[in-house]
C-alpha cells in the first residue's frame, strides 16, 4: 500500500539547498565540464541496475535526458545556461552531500532534491531542448525521400536557433 509524503520546503529550506546547489557549483569551476558529465553518467549508470526508492527513480528519465542535452553537440548551451544543471549533476556525484548516499531508503533524498530544483530553474531549457529532439527526430520523414545532408544541417540549425531565442527570451522574461 503506498503512503504519500509531502514535504514542504520552506523559503529558508530552500535557501539552504541552493546554497549546497551553489557550493556544488562552485566546484564545477575547479572540474571540467566532461570530468562532471562522465561522473554523472557512471552514477547514472549504477542507479539503472539498482533497486532505487520511486521518488528517485522517477527523476531518472529526466536526468538522463538532461545529460543527454547538456553532451548534445547540435545543441551547445552557454555556460550560465549549462552551469546550473553541472552543479546539481556534481552534486549528484558527491556521496557526502548533506545526506550520505549510503544511508538506505532516505541517502539519495537530499539529491532528488537538488535535481529538482535544477530541472525548476531550467524548465525553459529542458522544454526547449526537448521540442529540438522531437524536431530532430521528425526532420528527414517530413523532407521527404533522402534529404542531403546540408539541407537537413541547414533546417535543424535554423530550428535549433529559434528555440534557443524562445528559451532566452523566456529566461528574461522570467527575471523580470
């Protein structure tokens, strides 16, 4: 029989977590961006053959997806864009965050946590990036017969452009 947990995060509950997103971040300025990506991946990687609690497993469909757009070539994000998500994925990686990983049933909490508010704060990217795959993915059936490879370059470029300015364009509306 499930049983629902609502945890509500204070405003001071969240200062201290982006606080420890942004120690995390910190670090990603010491790591290179691969090194941290690669890490992620592995962690990844252990998560899929393990036994993980739903509110872990459920966030790692989208995590993946997340290094998937962070590694995409056709899809190169600036580095404020792509700085908040390495900081989630390093802390992701680190097994003595605020919660030690190996803690059973509660150790990967503190990381859900953080991967959430990640994926909060790059809603506009995730949802840009996710209309390019699906573009991307559809482009040679809606060409028709065998398009050359320049003119599919040529129309995923223009895509990719108009939901990068979609995605920064949402961002500052967003600021405001």
């Amino acid at each position: 029989m499930p049983y629902k947990l609502t945890i509500e995060l204070s405003d001071r509950d969240l200062i201290h977590f982006r606080r420890e997103l942004y120690k995390a971040r910190e670090a990603v300025g010491i790591a290179e961006d691969e090194e941290i990506l690669s890490a992620a991946g592995d962690v990844v990687h252990v998560m899929r053959s393990t036994e993980l609690p739903d509110f872990v497993a459920e966030r790692l469909e989208r995590l993946e997806n997340a290094i998937a757009m962070l590694t995409d070539p056709d899809w190169p994000l600036e580095a404020p864009e792509r700085s908040p998500m390495l900081g989630a994925l390093a802390y992701l990686c680190d097994p003595e965050d605020i919660i030690p990983d190996d803690i059973p049933g509660i150790g990967l909490l503190d990381d859900a946590v953080m991967i959430e508010l990640a994926f909060r704060e790059l809603h506009h990217e995730i949802e840009a990036y996710s209309d390019f795959i699906r573009f991307r993915k559809a482009l040679p059936r809606s060409l028709g017969r065998k398009p050359s490879p320049e003119v599919l370059a040529r129309k995923l470029g223009a895509r990719r452009d108009q939901l990068m300015a979609r995605m920064r364009r949402r961002r500052k509306a967003e600021k405001k």
